[in-house]
C-alpha cells in the first residue's frame, strides 16, 4: 500500500464499513482499503476492484472469511488508497451480499466486535461479593494524565483476557476486580480501588498488547482514560536500564499472578532447586541489582519445609533488591537461586535511582502501583499454600 | 438521500419494506423480483436472519420518469424483524428514501403491528427521519386468508388502528397471490420521486 495514494480516510465509528463500502461501491473505486485497530495485532486489508471487494486479509484469514472480521471492527481507523491492485481474486460475491452477510454475522454474533464497545459486554464472572480479596488502592491520581473518563455500570467488563489493547486507565471512583480465566473457571486475583491502574507497564512498550487478565467493574467505577501518547513518549526515552526494570518488573507481576491463579485452582509451583545455589539472599548480596545475560534463576520462599516458587526469571531481567520498587521478593523476603550457566552484570541502582525520582506522577504511580501489586498478590500466593500445607 | 452517480447519471434511491416478522415483506419482494423481472437489476440477494429473510436487489421503474435527465434506480430492502439484527437494521434504513410497512391482517398479529409501527418510528428518528414526512405506504397483507375461516382484522379496524395518525395510502394486498403487491410498489416510488423531485427543486431554487 503506498501511503501516497490515500485519497480518504478517517474512522469507522463515525462511518461503518458497511456504509464505507457502499460509497467506494458506487465510485466504483479500486484500490486497498487499510483498517488499523487498537484492539488487534496488525491491520486489516480489503482489495477493492472496481468497487467490489475480490479480497480480504486479517492476520493469518483470508478472502470473505477475513472480510466477515473485518465487520466487528466498530473503533478501527480507515485509510483507503485508490492504486491498481494485483491480489487474487478470491471473493466473488456481490457486494451488498458481502455487508448485509457481514453486519449479519456481526448481530448473530457470529463475527466478534472489536473495540471500546465490546467491553461494554456484561459479565457474570462475578457472582458473589468475595470482599476477602486483597484491595490495592493507588497513590493521589496526577489529573494531568486523565484524557477522558468513563463510566462502567457493575458487573460490567473493562478488559478482556487475551484481547488485543492497550488503553491505559486510573481508577477515580469505585472498585474492579481483577481475574483469570482459567481452563477450570475464574481465578479473582486482587480488587484495584481508587488510584490504582488497569493495564500494565508492559502495554506501553509492546504494540498490539494480549491483555493477560479480565478486569471488571464491582459497582458503579469512574475510569480515567490515560494520555497514552504521553506516556510512551516519557517511557521510550527513559535509560534502558530502567526501561529493563520496568519492564521486568512487569513480568514478575504478571508471573506471580499465574501462580496465584493456578494456586487457586489447586495447582500449586513447588519450587526445585536441586542443582542451584543460593545468589541473593537476606546474608549475601543484598544491596546488590543484576541484570541476567545468561542462565536461568528462580525466586522462591521458605514457607516451613516448603519451598514456594514466586517466578523465574532468564536472561534479560533483573534480579536483586531496588529499594524504591519494594516487591516483598528478595532478599528479604525470598532468596533467589541461579543454575551453573547464570551469568550477569551487576547495574549502578544509584544513578538509575536518580532517573526513577525524575519520572512523571504517573509513569512513576504505575511502577510503584506494579510493585504493590506484586508484593500482595505475593502474599496472596502464599497464603494458599500455607493453607494448602495445613490440609 | 438518494445518492447522485454523476458517472452513470442515475439516481439511486433506497425503498425499504418494514413490518412484523412473518407479515409478508420477503412474500411481497420475491413476487416482485419474479413477476417483474424485466426491471430487476442484478440477483436478488437473500441473507438468512432469524426468524426472517433480509432480501435485496435493484429495482428499475420503467416508465415513471426521470428526474433531471437522470435515470431512477431504487433498492429494495426488507429489513430484518428480530431485535437483534441492529447493525442490519441500521444500514438497511440509513438513508432511507421511502418505506411500504407491510402489516399482517391476522387477527392475532394486531399486538406485533402496532409495535412494529412503533419500532420504525423510533428507528428512522435515531437516523434524523420523520416517519410523518418521509414517502410511506401501507400494507394490509394477508388478504387471502379471508376465505380460510382463521380470523382476521377488518381493513376498517386496521386502518382505524394504524393509519388514523399517518394518514397514508394503504393497500389490501396478498403477497402469495401478488395482489396490490405492484400497485403498493408503484405508489410508493411515485411518492418518492415527487419527493426527490420537490427536494431538488427546492435546492437550486428554481
């Protein structure tokens, strides 16, 4: 598609792609009409002959079928570049066949809806009030960085588990709660209350973010929609060391969440750490910060004679004590263990702890709400073991 | 809105068949699509929605005038009666240029009518559309079965029931036999190209 070309543009929530393809329909246009969406990995193509569409692409679909997605795509921007086109023709049909077909699906529910008007789908993930679930409330909310607000009526689902997105909220007023879909039913990991952050550290880095928890509203909840530009922009030109302890501490939380979920489920991480040796505990290395380069290490706590697993960590994250991103992990609270291959290089935390005092509200809100997170999901995790170990 | 082809000068516009499901919209567009098919345009297009057919296809009206030098061509829709079907409905009725709501005379029916009529009165005004101003007819279908003994409403009471506000031309018909089914047809596109013809006019002034 050669950015040159686009002669129209513009986004469907204000003109459907059904109407969009009736006008291109009656121009009798040619050329490649380009969907981009927040909510999906990569962007969508419909190839348009002479006004009628002879092929479609969504990812790995293709033809009518990839067509027929590209129907439940009511946030997308639209780009249209009129240009010869030389793709096969694989779709045949009339084209007001093709959108009545395809808004058709999308009302039987056929084709998914993609975008901030699916999340409006009511949940009945929640049933019963479980107020013994952990409450992380957030530090004083930075307005600042509050673009928009959004209401969500309860039970309502804000993200969704494994759906593409990467908005970014604030909690202003009430409460969600955060839980796993999980083969076996739904893990509730953690309630979030006001000040507290729905979407992660990692989704302002990865373009096309999978959401790794469902979150939804428990009563009425006020959201603040986050200035995500803004916050990329600051996250992109931070040092890359502190952009890797972000961004691994990220994946901590994320790590521990899955035990947490699977604890729930009776599926319980016994650490083993035969053949490893201890690297950092409450004794030895202590002040110290790693980043791995190679090998592989563990973290996990002496719960009696249990050994409990918080999260494993490989190459590329970091290891060791940040005193200003507390998790209750090492080396007070676990020890980390290291294999024969582990290699890494120690990092100045000084000087990245000088970077971290000069981040905006926000970012600096959204590290320390990650590591909160962290440290009671931690808690939660083992909690259920104890528990377990009891029975 | 009709829409303009300045490539082909022709002006297409959009004749949508409303009503209950089961009353006969689908009867009255694939009578229409067999018995006139010299104006038909294209293959009719049948989408399956629940409970009811969504049909299409160009309609040509031969010999009911142009406007402004430019040939007519309408697009028959029905539209889809399950509540479900929103996206379908939104598009179908967008832009509508005139509308025939077929009515089903069976007695037991009256209830589905009424809210039908309701229905597309609430539709057309999320779209900006004045069920009072835009081209409409109606259609009391079902006729045949007077003779079959199953009870159905008189086209006094029906009238009294669905047309004492509207006041528009209505139009006994049964769709199975295919009678009143071109009459309701023609009335209607006259309606809407004295419409169109009124609009534009009233646009450059003349």
């Amino acid at each position: 598609m050669n950015k040159s070309n686009v002669v129209l543009k513009g986004s469907l929530s204000f003109i459907n792609l059904g109407e969009m393809l009736q006008i291109l329909g009656g121009n009798g246009s040619t050329g490649i009409l380009k969907l981009t969406s927040l909510y999906a990995p990569h962007p969508g193509y419909i190839f348009l002959e002479e006004g009628n569409p002879v092929n479609a692409e969504n990812g790995e679909l293709q033809g009518q079928e990839a067509l027929n997605t590209l129907f439940g795509w009511m946030d997308a921007q639209f780009e249209f570049s009129a240009e010869p086109i030389s793709s096969q023709k694989l779709i045949k049909k009339n084209r007001m066949e093709l959108i009545l077909d395809g808004l058709r699906m999308v009302d039987d529910g056929a084709v998914e809806k993609l975008g901030r008007a699916s999340v409006q789908k009511q949940s009945n993930l929640i049933t019963e009030d479980e107020s013994d679930l952990p409450l992380v409330r957030g530090p004083l909310i930075d307005y600042i960085y509050v673009v928009d607000e959004e209401e969500f009526a309860n039970g309502r689902e804000i993200v969704i588990q494994e759906k593409y997105g990467n908005w970014l909220w604030v909690v202003l007023k009430g409460t969600v709660e955060v839980i796993r879909l999980m083969p076996e039913g739904v893990s509730r990991i953690v309630r979030l209350g006001e000040g507290a952050f729905v979407g992660s550290l990692e989704s302002i880095a990865e373009k096309g973010y999978m959401r790794n928890a469902t979150v939804v509203a428990v009563g009425r909840v006020q959201l603040g929609v986050l200035d995500f530009v803004r916050i990329y922009r600051e996250f992109v030109n931070l040092s890359e060391h502190l952009k890797i302890i972000l961004r691994s501490l990220d994946k901590r939380f994320k790590q521990i969440t899955t035990f947490c979920a699977d604890a729930l489920m009776n599926h319980m991480h016994m650490a083993d750490v035969k053949g490893m040796k201890p690297f950092i505990t409450d004794k030895f290395n202590k002040e110290k910060v790693f980043m791995i380069t190679s090998g592989q290490v563990k973290i996990v706590r002496k719960e009696g004679r249990q050994l409990v697993e918080l999260c494993h960590l490989s190459q590329g994250d970091i290891v060791g004590n940040i005193p200003f991103l507390q998790t209750s992990h090492e080396p007070f609270a676990a020890e980390a263990y290291i294999d024969d291959a582990f290699e890494a290089t120690e990092i100045d935390i000084a000087v990245i702890k000088e970077e971290y005092d000069n981040l905006s509200n926000t970012l600096m809100n959204m590290a320390q709400h990650t590591a909160t997170c962290t440290s009671v999901t931690t808690r939660r995790v083992v909690d259920i073991y104890k528990k377990y170990a009891d029975e | 809105m009709a829409v303009i082809n300045l490539k082909n000068r022709q002006i297409e516009c959009k004749l949508v068949y409303y009503g209950p499901g089961r009353s006969g919209k689908t009867a009255n567009l694939e009578y229409i699509n067999k018995n006139f098919s010299k104006q038909v345009a294209g293959k009719m297009i049948s989408i399956d929605t629940e409970g009811d057919r969504t049909l299409f296809f160009d309609f040509l009206p031969i010999g009911l005038g142009k406007i402004r030098g430019c040939d007519v061509r309408v697009q028959l829709y029905t539209v889809p009666g399950q509540v479900k079907y929103r996206a379908t409905r939104e598009l179908v009725l967008r832009g509508a240029d005139g509308i025939i709501f077929v009515a089903d005379s069976l007695a037991v029916r009256r209830e589905k009518n009424m809210m039908s009529l309701k229905d597309l009165h609430e539709n057309l005004k999320k779209m900006g559309l004045d069920i009072r101003r835009i081209p409409l007819s109606l259609q009391y279908n079902k006729r045949d079965l007077e003779n079959t003994g199953l009870p159905i409403m008189s086209i006094e009471k029906m009238e009294k029931e669905l047309n004492r506000q509207l006041k528009v031309q209505s139009f006994p018909t049964s769709a199975l036999t295919g009678e009143g089914v071109g009459k309701t047809l023609t009335h209607t596109i006259k309606l809407i190209l004295a419409h169109l013809q009124k609009e534009f006019k009233w646009a450059d002034g003349s």
